[in-house]
C-alpha cells in the first residue's frame, strides 16, 4: 500500500464495506511510501502512528504536476486518465509560505525549527491542508506570529494592536538600511496636497533605478502628485516582537510619458495594482531626501 503525503486513509468495515474511520496521512515513515503512516484522524483531530491492515486503503488526492500545456481542471475526452482539479494552498498555507520566505528561511529550516516533517510543511503551503492547533501553535512561534494571523484572524484591524515593548528604542536608518527596506516593491502610502488638502492614499510600488514607481489613473487623486513634491511611506509592525520600522520619502514626482520607459516599467512590474482597473498612467518620484526609523527591543 503505497501513499503520499496529504492522501487520506480510509478503514472500512469489514461485514459492510462502510468507511469506519478516515484520516489525512501527514507523515510517512519509508521513501517508498509504504506503511507505517502519521495519520490525523478526522473524528478526533488526533494523530496517530497507523499500519493499516487490511480493511484500510489509501484514497490517492492529486500529486502529479500538470503537464505542459494542460488547463487546471480540464478532463482530456476519451482517454481516461483522471480530472486533474486546480490546487489552491488556501490561506493558510499562503500565509505560512509568505512568512517564510520573508524571513529567508527555506522549508526544511521552519520545519526543522517548528518540529514537523519537511514533507508535511510542503504540503501546507501548497494544498487546501487542515493543520491541528499544535502544527498551527509549533508554526506561529517558530515564525514569531500567532495562530489567529495565521488564520487570518485581524484582517480588517489595523496593525499594531499587540502591546509595546517593555523597554523600546527607537533609532534612526541610514539612506542606505532605508533603500534595504524599501526593497523593490510592495505597498507603500502616497501623500499628496489637492483642492481639498492632503490626501494619503495606499499603491504598489516598485524601485527602479533607485526611483518610486506607481502606476495610476488619469485624473485620480494618486496622478495629481505629477509635477509637485511629494512625500512617499512604507512601514512594517512585527506585532509578536513589538517591533517595526518606517522609511520616509521626500521628492519630486513626474508622470512617465516616454513609450519606452512605460515599457520598461510594465516590464519590470512584479505584480498589477491590487485595486485593479486600468491604470496605465506611471508616477515616478524621483528621492531627494531618505529618512527612517525603527523600534527595537534589545
């Protein structure tokens, strides 16, 4: 009996073939697959080590990788091979997998580091998997968060809400630990005077060539920061450590109208603006002054 992580094991019963007990394999103990298994029983949520006899049989969840050219969920007619269904990691495994490769660490390190299998960690950042509270809470504190973000819990709160440090000290960033936090995108907040007095607004940025690019709208609020100074902010809350930092830009913003440089920048752009539309005007800020601060917590 072979299986993979993330298959589930289902035990009938021997005198009517109704399924007794099912569980999803999260461990296995052989390279080649074979018993015994770390099961999560989905009755009680525990897990156990099983060598299944034999009213038990693995129920094989899609592992394969699409082949080249194949669409997600498309079923070839007439062939008989199995509809391959779209994989979606869910949210918590997006939220562990970002996490961890904010913090540089590859799989093997967090698995290491949380006390769960390599194998099993994949599995969550990849699949729609159902962690137990104690991977959860193993997770969390190995990634200096909580099990509630990892959930997804506080989403619509502002960041911040964890308790100051103790005994915090707030320093200043050089030009060059501000470019280090900027990196070369993200989300960062645009400030800009109009008729009705300053507005802030949230954009995807990206760093090219040392410059804060966005892309906008003609006419919006963000395009009216062309031709006028501007001020530009992009901050991180590490509520866990009750740390966090915020970089300050001052300088001067230009709309891009060459063809070739839009084309670069929407070559270059890692990701579409979040808000979505269409937003084919570039705003280029050019820094004239690069401040920041942190807190730190000794």
């Amino acid at each position: 009996m072979r299986a993979h992580i993330g298959d589930q094991l289902v035990v009938e019963s021997p005198a009517t073939g109704a399924t007794r007990r099912d569980g999803e394999i999260i461990g296995i103990h052989h390279d080649d697959g074979t018993p015994p298994y770390d099961v999560r029983w989905s009755d009680t949520n525990d897990v156990t080590l099983v060598f299944p006899g034999p009213d038990a049989h693995i129920h094989h969840i899609e592992h394969a990788p699409e082949p080249e050219g194949e669409h997600p969920g498309a079923e070839p007619p007439g062939n008989g091979r199995p509809t391959r269904r779209p994989l979606d990691p869910g949210d918590i495994g997006r939220r562990v997998a970002h996490e961890r490769r904010r913090q540089r660490l590859t799989r093997a390190e967090l698995a290491g580091r949380a006390g769960i299998s390599a194998p099993y960690l994949a599995y969550v950042e990849e699949r729609p998997a159902n962690p137990d509270l104690a991977t959860l809470t193993a997770l969390a504190g190995t990634l200096g968060t909580t099990v509630a973000r990892l959930r997804g819990g506080g989403a619509d709160l502002p960041p911040g809400e964890g308790p100051a440090a103790r005994h915090p000290e707030l320093r200043e960033l050089d030009p060059d630990q501000c470019r280090e936090r900027l990196g070369t995108h993200g989300v960062g907040r645009i400030a800009v005077a109009t008729p009705d007095g300053l507005a802030v607004l949230p954009v995807n940025y990206e760093v090219i060539d040392g410059a804060i690019a966005f892309r906008t709208a003609p006419g919006t609020v963000p395009a009216a920061a062309a031709d006028s100074d501007v001020a530009f902010e992009v901050d991180h809350v590490d509520e866990a450590m009750s740390q966090g930092w915020s970089v300050l830009v001052h300088g001067r913003a230009r709309s891009v109208t060459e063809p070739d440089t839009v084309r670069r920048l929407s070559e270059q752009a890692h990701s579409e603006p979040w808000a979505g539309g269409e937003r084919p005007l570039w705003i280029l800020v050019e820094p004239r002054q690069l401040t920041g601060r942190r807190i730190d917590t000794g």
